[in-house]
C-alpha cells in the first residue's frame, strides 16, 4: 500500500472525527445552556476545545508510529496504527462529552493550546538551528582532522584540485599538495559585500527618506510597490543583468580611460548585488521611518528646526534600530548570494584590492565543493563545512555587534525623552 493511500485513509478518519467532536461539543453547550446553567465560555470555544483535544492524541500517536517505521520498526502494519490512532481520538471524544459541563473552561483550554503549539514551533526552530549548527561543525571536524586548521584559516592560496586525486589514491609525487588557504575566499566575500552595501545602503535609505517624508501619497503608492516587484526578481535574473550589461559597460569605460578591467569583476557583481539589495533597504527603512510618530516632528518643527533638521537630529536617530536592522538583513543577503557571483565575478579565488579583478565567495566554493563525483569524506567536499562553519561564525558575529548597536540606540533613545 501505497504512502499516498496512507495519508487518505488516515485525513479521511480524522477530518470526519473532528467535525462531529466540534458538533457534538457545541451541541452539548447549547443544551446545557438552554438548561439555565451559566457557561464559562462561549458554545463555539466548547465545540473547538473537544476538536482539539480529541484530534491531539490521534496526531501525537500518528507521529510517533511515523518515527518509529522511520527508523526501522515495523511491528505493527500501518493499518492498524492508523485504526488504534483514530480508535484513541474516539475515546478521547467520549470522555471529553461525557465529562463537559457549565464549569468547564473551555476558553482557557484552548487558549492554553495554541500557546502550547507556539511554544512547540518556537522549540522545532530553536532545535532545527542547533541541529544545523552541530551537522556542520561536526562535518567541518572531519575536515580539520585532515587539513590543518591555522592554514585554513590564514592560509593565502586556494589550490584544492589535487585533493580529488589524493581522496582516491591516485596521487604521485609530481602532483602538489591540495591547498585550502581561505582568506582569498571570505576576502572577495568581504570585498563583495562592501561594494553592494556601498551602493544599497545610500540609495535605499535616501530612497526610504524621500517616501516618507517627501513624497505625495499618489507618488508614494506608484513607488512602493515597484520597490516591492524589484524585491522579488530572481537572482538569475540579476546575474544575467550583471554578465550582458553592467559588465561589458564597465569594460568600456574603464577601457576609455586606459584601464584595463575585467569581464568577471568585483566591480561588477558588488553593483548588481547592491541593486538587488536597494528593495530590501529602502522598503524596510521606510516602514520604520513612517512609525516614527508625528508628534515627535511637530515638537521639532516648533522648536524652530527646519524639515531637514528635523529628520537629521529627530526623526532617523528615533528609527536608527530599524534602519540597522534592514542594512543587517541586507548584508546577509549579500553574504548569501551565489548566482550573482558565478556569473559576473568568477570561480577563481583571488587576493587582490583591485575591484576590476575577478574574485568567487564563500558560498560560490560551497557550491562547487559539493557538486561532482568526489567522495563525500574527502577534503575537497568536507572543505565546503569547514567554509559554512567559518561564514556561520561570521554572520553571528555581526549579528551580535547589530544587536549592541540597537540596544545602545534604545538606550539613548528612551535617556533623550527622560
């Protein structure tokens, strides 16, 4: 028997049993109050908390059938899981109908329900990170028991194309060690990013100052919403813009000048990518721009400053929180870009300060690392963890320098209004 057949068999119990629990549930409340009994609670909080009370165990048994045959078990057939799973809900609605009564809080019930629900999705996301965080630290050990950990790290030269060779014992002594020096790596990732935020980071915010505080609302609803459409066109897209037009363009002026620039430059990624990111900045920064109250700015304005004064010294310290949160969010999208990359900036990893050089990223090498017919234990693909580690390591980082930048904002913010 098919999963598919499964699954029907299985929503087809369970949806049937749950509408006659909410039926019968609120049923009862009715006749109970018709009676004259006061209620606690409202006929359809009865009806929802014999719904979901009865469906809890039939789910909890399902799942844990589920893992069981996951890993191995199959004493019992799926059919007569499935068959003790709804016969356990039916019960349970038997219990729950027989024992309702004008005391029951069935409003408290299910209150108390979905709050366990948030907290069970809060703990699913906090162990699914932490789970992560292990696989990846645990593979990365692997690697750093082959390769050395301090020439990983400070290493200046990327040459892994030996390790394949190495991972199947065909290497001989003409063959050079495999190499996997990082710093040319997070380098033109460091080097990247900068351009891109060098460019997003201006133009969005002065984009976001500019809606909410310049423009008409007729001007304001015909930009938003195309910032919003520039926000979700694919980073294929952007690539292609990047490879046909930015960059044949950049080798033409730099050429006219007498400089000599590369098809696959930093250059060129860093603008697309910083393009990409505008959307992200501008749209976020405005929305925290316009939560600003309007108090705050007539008190200003009072005071004698001028408009320009106002949003300076009131209005963009008052949402500098936001603003750093969405240059945050901005800078990890550009950590994480790839397609941009591989296509206007290159595979080759390249120490230079030279924007017109072709350089790859962290993720780029990540991608490579793991694509091919090599052995998932050699170093060439246990290289691809070790770079993950080391760019997870980063991002907290700027995360918790982020979070003490906004919480000495709010500080100063809530001293200033004392």
């Amino acid at each position: 028997m098919t999963q598919q057949t499964l699954f029907l068999i299985f929503f087809g119990g369970l949806v049937p049993l749950l509408f006659i629990a909410f039926i019968l549930g609120k049923g009862r409340a009715v006749r109970i109050r018709t009676e004259g009994i006061k209620m606690h609670s409202q006929p359809d909080q009865y009806g929802w908390f014999v719904t979901l009370y009865t469906g809890l165990p039939v789910i909890m048994v399902a799942v844990v059938g589920a893992f069981l045959y996951l890993f191995g078990w199959d004493g019992l057939p799926p059919l007569m899981l499935i068959a003790a799973a709804l016969g356990i809900g039916a019960i349970t609605l038997y219990l729950l109908f027989s024992r309702m009564d004008g005391k029951t809080k069935a409003r408290d019930l299910v209150e108390q329900f979905i709050q366990g629900l948030l907290m069970l999705a809060s703990f699913i996301s906090v162990i699914t990170t932490f789970g992560i965080l292990f696989s990846i630290v645990f593979e990365a050990f692997h690697f750093f028991q082959k390769e050395s950990f301090f020439g990983f790290l400070f290493g200046l030269e990327w040459n892994p194309d030996s390790a394949f060779l190495e991972g199947a014992r065909r290497g001989h002594e003409d063959v050079s060690s495999a190499k996997f020096g990082a710093v040319p790596i997070f380098a033109g990732t460091f080097y990247i990013t900068g351009i891109a935020m060098l460019v997003a980071v201006p133009i969005g915010l002065l984009s976001a100052i500019y809606l909410s505080e310049y423009a008409s609302d007729k001007a304001r609803n015909s930009i938003k919403p195309l910032l919003e459409v520039l926000a979700g066109i694919p980073t294929v897209v952007y690539g292609f813009f990047a490879a046909i037009t930015v960059a044949p363009l950049l080798v033409g002026f730099f050429k006219s000048i007498g400089v000599s620039a590369s098809f696959e430059s930093a250059l060129g990624a860093g603008i697309v990518m910083g393009i990409m990111i505008i959307p992200i900045i501008a749209s976020l920064s405005d929305d925290v721009i316009s939560s600003v109250p309007q108090s705050m700015r007539n008190g200003s304005l009072a005071l004698g400053m001028n408009q320009a004064e106002t949003i300076k010294f009131v209005v963009l310290p008052s949402a500098m929180p936001g603003i750093i949160a969405s240059v945050l969010l901005g800078v990890s999208r550009a950590l994480g870009e790839t397609m941009i990359v591989v296509m206007a900036a290159g595979l080759r990893p390249n120490l230079s300060w030279n924007p017109l050089d072709d350089m790859t990223t962290v993720t780029v090498k990540i991608v490579e690392s793991l694509v091919g017919d090599q052995a998932f234990d050699s170093s060439l693909t246990l290289a691809a963890f070790a770079l993950g580690l080391v760019l997870f390591v980063v991002t907290l980082i700027i995360n918790i320098i982020s979070v003490y930048m906004i919480r000495s904002f709010h500080r100063k913010y809530k001293v200033s209004n004392l």
